[in-house]
C-alpha cells in the first residue's frame, strides 16, 4: 500500500478576503480603522487592535484640519490621500494573515482515514517481517518507539521489551494494569499474545481487541 498523498494546498476565504482589503481603497480611507478592527476581533490580535486605533485617531485628526485655515486644510488634504493609500496597501498586505488559509475540514478527515489505514498495513506489514525473522525484528527496533531507529512499525508496542511507560501509552492501559503486566512480565518472562496477557495481567476482555492492534510480542 502507497503512503497516502500529503494534505491539498489550504484554501483561503479569497472573496472575503479581497472584499475586507477593499474597505480602505472605496471609503477613501475612512473605513480603515472599522476593517483592522474587524481583523483585530477576528484574530484576537493587539497588534491589530493598536493599528486600527492608530488609523482612527491618524483620521480623527485629518478630520480636524480639513475646513480650518487654508494651510491646515490642504495639508490635511495630503494626509487623507496619504492614509487612504497607506491603509489600502496595508490591508492587502495582511491580508493572508486575517484570512489565513484553511483545509476543508472534510478533506482533512478523508486525509485522517487513510493515513490510519496505512499505518494499520505497516503494523502487519511488521508483524509478519517478525513473524519470519524475529532477530531482524530486534534489529530494527520493532515494536521500540523508545530506541533510535528508522524502521517505521506503525506504532507497535513490544510489550516484552518495552520499557513501563511506553506500555502505559497503549489504549485503555492505566497505571494499575500496567504495573501487573510488567510484574508479571518481570516473573514468568514473555507473554505470546494479546490474549494471553489479559489473562495472566487481569486485563478487562473488552481491551483485548484494542491492545491486540498496537501490541507485538517478540521473543
């Protein structure tokens, strides 16, 4: 079975997006503190909240000298022209940030399911790598996410080699049970099976299908 294909490019919420950036251009530059306020609120961002403040009181003041004296009012003229242009490059500039780019949630499930099913086939794939050559099992550390290796087993779990936390990971294992398959592990030696762990460590039966799937037992 081929790894499964890496996730599609994320989409990004273009339309909106372009629409947001455009507020500054088409209100000439006084719906620039409302749009970072926005982008503010929808990113949960001081820096924006800052910005969208700096843009309104930057306009407030504009405001102010047009419709003083002549000298005031022409250069309040420039600064409106300078903010509307200012805030419209800002915005597309941040843009991607505001919106950022997203995965459909449904392609990241699908993405999910067949990452799981390969790692399924990776774990039989070991287990019958073991199965015919339990001493090039050992060599490549199956079943041993706690030992440096590159063999990649799917996430098995060598419950006769396996140091206690790592079997305290395997699903439905607390500390309790794992202490008992370590107890027992460390008196009569290995276990053979699932099975035959749940039934000498006193694991409850309807874990067994569970740990079966994670589990290996290499002599």
């Amino acid at each position: 079975m081929p790894p499964p294909p890496p996730l599609p490019p994320a989409e990004t919420g273009a339309a909106q997006g372009i629409l947001w950036a455009f507020i500054p251009f088409i209100t000439f530059g006084y719906g620039t503190p409302f749009s970072f306020l926005y982008a503010a609120i929808r990113r949960k961002s001081v820096n924006l909240g800052v910005t969208a403040a700096g843009y309104g009181l930057a306009t407030l003041v504009t405001m102010g000298m047009i419709g003083s004296d002549l000298l005031l009012t022409v250069f309040g003229s420039f600064m409106t022209v300078l903010l509307w242009i200012a805030g419209t490059a800002h915005a597309f500039a941040v843009r991607s940030s505001v919106f950022p780019k997203e995965i459909p949630r449904n392609r990241r499930n699908e993405h999910a399911i067949e990452v799981a099913k390969y790692r399924r086939t990776l774990r039989a794939e070991a287990r019958a790598l073991a199965a015919e050559d339990p001493a090039l099992a050992h060599e490549l550390r199956i079943g041993r996410p706690d030992a440096p290796r590159t063999f990649d087993d799917g996430g098995l779990v060598d419950v006769n080699h396996a140091p206690q936390h790592i079997i305290a990971a395997l699903p439905g294992m607390t500390p309790e049970l794992t202490e008992r398959v370590i107890r027992r592990r460390d008196l009569q030696g290995a276990f053979v099976s699932a099975e035959e762990m749940a039934v000498d460590a006193d694991i409850p039966p309807d874990l067994v299908p569970q740990l079966a799937e994670y589990t290996i037992f290499l002599p």
